[in-house]
C-alpha cells in the first residue's frame, strides 16, 4: 500500500521544508519533520486525491512558515557569542617603537660625539731656502684616529643601544630583518664614522681624502640612520596599532 507521504505533493513539500531546516540543531530539525509526517499520515489516507493532499498541506502551513517557527523556537544557548579582542601582549604595545627609537637615537648621538673627539689630522710645514724664509704647507703628514676613538664611542653607548636592542630582539612588531637593522645600527655607525676618513688618508694621504671620508661618514650616520631608524620604527608603530584595534 502506498502512504500518503510518497505522493508528488507532499514529496515536494518535505524536500522544500528538509532545505529551509538546513540551520536548525539536528534534534529539533528531526523533530519538526516527525511533526509533519505524523500530522500528514493522520490526515490523509493511502490514495489520497491532489485535493485532499493540498488541503492538509494548506493546514500546515508553507515551508518557510514552517521553518519561521522552528527558528523561532531555537535556545538561546545555540547562538555563539563572538569571541572578545584579544588584547595585544606588554611588547606588542606602542610604547616600545618609542622606546627603541629614543634609545638608538642618543645612542648615535653619543658615538658622533666620542669617535668625533677623537679623530683628527695635522699638517706640518717647511721653510725654502729658495724664497727665503716663507713656509709652504706640506701634504698631510699626521692622522690621529686611533681605534681607542671607535671603542670610546661604543662604551659611552653601548647600554642605550644594547637595551634597545634586546627590547626588539623580544618584541614581536618587526621582522627579522628589521630586528636586524635597529639592532646594528649603532655599531655599523660608529664603524662607518672611523673607518672611513681612515680609508680615505689610507687612499690619497691628503686633507681631501680625509675630509670626503668624515663627511660620508657623517652623512651615513646623520641621513641615512636617521632615515632607517625613522622608518623601521613607524613600521612597528604602525603594527602595534593594528594589534591593539584587532585588526590582525
């Protein structure tokens, strides 16, 4: 004998209302479809006619009117409260870009200072019996930028860029690469400031060639380390911004 739920219409009816259920719990969906087939067996007979199997349909309801009022009647306890932010660790915060930064930047200051102060160069000069007694300069003859200037500077600096550089060794704001750049800044300067008039009396023995050298050095450690420490620190920043909006 063929039941009433295996008629066309109410096939339809059920695949419909399986479809619109697809967000309910699995017990309450199994539910709601025990109600529907138990009030459908109740209502019609075997053979029902299209008519009869329209009518209990109309009684029911639509499917999504169906659905409406099973949603409707879901526990609270299913709905899933978001997750609060995660609030962002004591190194992930703004202050420590701050930190490092200022910390790097007395730290050069402090190296331009001591390998400046003890840097220089001498010149001597000569009399000619051929214009009398009139001196006439010689090439440079004495450069005085012992290595004793290079460890000078890095004592006087080294707990301000040593701190900061265990600040952005343990924070995670930066990459490593970046860790790299703010970590031997310092240090790569004050070698810069030495080595070069060094390299550059090494190449010419003349003022020329020392001058170019300290002026590069200057430049290296005055627009360029400015530069790498302004820029790697507005790149924590601005990571550490993001942490603290939840952004990432």
């Amino acid at each position: 004998m063929t039941s009433a739920l295996s008629h066309p219409l109410v096939s339809a009816y059920l695949r419909d209302l399986e479809l619109l259920l697809h967000g309910v719990e699995p017990g309450e969906r199994a539910e709601v479809l025990a109600g529907v087939h138990e009030h459908l067996d109740a209502s019609l007979a075997p053979a029902a006619a299209d008519d009869d199997v329209r009518q209990s349909l109309a009684e029911l309801g639509s499917p999504q009117s169906v659905a409406d009022e099973a949603y409707a009647g879901r526990s609270p306890s299913v709905v899933v409260a978001p997750a609060p932010p995660r609030r962002p660790g004591a190194m992930s915060r703004t202050w420590v870009p701050v930190t490092a930064g200022i910390l790097i930047g007395v730290a050069l200051c402090l190296v331009l200072l001591a390998v400046g102060a003890g840097s220089g160069y001498s010149t001597t000069s000569i009399s000619s019996s051929d214009s009398g007694s009139q001196g006439f300069p010689e090439e440079v003859t004495l450069f005085s930028s012992s290595p004793a200037a290079l460890i000078t500077g890095l004592l006087f600096s080294w707990p301000l860029w040593v701190s900061a550089a265990v600040i952005v060794g343990i924070s995670p704001l930066w990459t490593s690469r970046q860790k790299w750049t703010l970590q031997l800044l310092t240090p790569v300067s004050a070698i810069a400031l030495w080595a070069l008039p060094t390299l550059g009396w090494t190449l010419t023995h003349a003022e020329l060639g020392i001058n170019s050298g300290a002026w590069a050095g200057l430049f290296l450690t005055i627009v360029g380390g400015g530069f790498l420490l302004l820029r790697t620190c507005r790149a924590g920043t601005r990571q550490a911004k993001a942490l603290e909006s939840g952004t990432l």
